[in-house]
C-alpha cells in the first residue's frame, strides 16, 4: 500500500508546478491557481510522508521527485508547448529506468 501512496505522491506533484505556471501571468497573480498548487503541495507531501513509513526514505524521495518530473515534462510538451526533442525524451527515460530499477530493488 505503501508503493500506492507514493505514486499518488508523485501524481499531485504535478499538480503545483502547473498551478504555480498558472498562477502568475502579466496580468498579475491568480489566487485560485496558487491555491491549487498549495494543495497540491500538502496532498503530496502527506502522502510521502505515508510512503514512508515503509519505503525507505532515499527511495522514496527519489521515486517521488521522479515521478513528479516525468509528469511535470509530459505535462509541458501537452498543455505548454514545451519542446518535445529526442534528447529530451531519452534523459526523461533515464529518470524512468532508474524509478523501475528502485522498485525493483526495494525490500518494502
């Protein structure tokens, strides 16, 4: 179960990048969108903080940073345009293999 509260984790860490994104534009700050990053925030910090009680926290740390970031990129090539360059995709497969290689090697 623990493994389930780690990739929710992981998953509302996409959630603040995109509202902090959102959240400040030429017109000013958007509070709504703030607030929804803060949320995002304290829902991922509590499930990480779940996580690890029986993941170790080095793993979990990593796992959940990862899992934030490969969102966070796929996230940014969809909704923002971001540039989606081969060399991109094949860094954000290296954060992917070494997310597997953690679970495949974890004791919990």
């Amino acid at each position: 179960m623990a493994w389930v509260y780690l990739v929710v984790a992981g998953v509302f860490e996409w959630g603040w990048p995109v509202g902090l994104k959102l959240g400040m534009t030429s017109a000013g700050l958007h509070w709504g969108w703030i607030g929804f990053a803060v949320i995002c925030m304290v829902a991922s910090g509590t499930c990480l903080l779940i996580a690890q009680k029986t993941i170790p926290m080095g793993t979990a740390y990593a796992v959940w940073t990862g899992i934030g970031a490969v969102g966070a990129f796929v996230i940014g090539i969809l909704w923002f345009a971001e540039a989606a360059t081969l060399l991109r995709f094949f860094f954000v497969g290296m954060i992917v293999a070494g997310i597997i290689g953690l679970k495949m090697v974890s004791t919990s």
